[in-house]
C-alpha cells in the first residue's frame, strides 16, 4: 500500500509509472467532495469505478480483507 498527495497535473505521470510497476489498484480519495475513486489495472491500463460517496463501504479487490468505511473515515479528518 503506498499514499500518495493527489497532484491533479501529475495524476497521468503517476497512472503509467504505477501501470508500469504494476500496481493493481489505485485509490484517489477527495477530502473536499467526500468521495473516492477506485481504479483497477486491466491489461496495463487503468479502469475506474464508479463513484464512491461518503455513505459507502469500499472494500479493495487486492488486499484480502481492506476495507473503508468513508462515512467514518470523513467524520475523523473533519
């Protein structure tokens, strides 16, 4: 698991360095609309989700038994 400081000029730069190392899943979080975006490495290209929102529990398609509860996860960094 790597975090990373969501930089939107440098979001592609950071897809195909990613794609490249082969990590299989990449989650941008936005703090200030409460939402999250899973994208899943297909064939060396990602693919997003669709848009999780606050009310959701997301659960990684990676790492056996990772979850986020976003509802709380918002509530403690407010």
């Amino acid at each position: 698991m790597y975090r990373s400081v969501f930089e939107p000029k440098k979001l592609k730069h950071k897809f195909e360095v990613y794609a490249s190392i082969g990590v299989r899943e990449y989650w941008i979080i936005h703090d200030g609309t409460r939402d999250l975006l899973v994208y899943s490495l297909k064939n060396g290209k990602y693919v997003p989700t669709p848009l999780f929102i606050s009310r959701n529990v997301v659960e990684s398609n990676v790492i056996e038994g990772l979850t986020l509860d976003l509802e709380g996860f918002f509530g403690v960094i407010e």
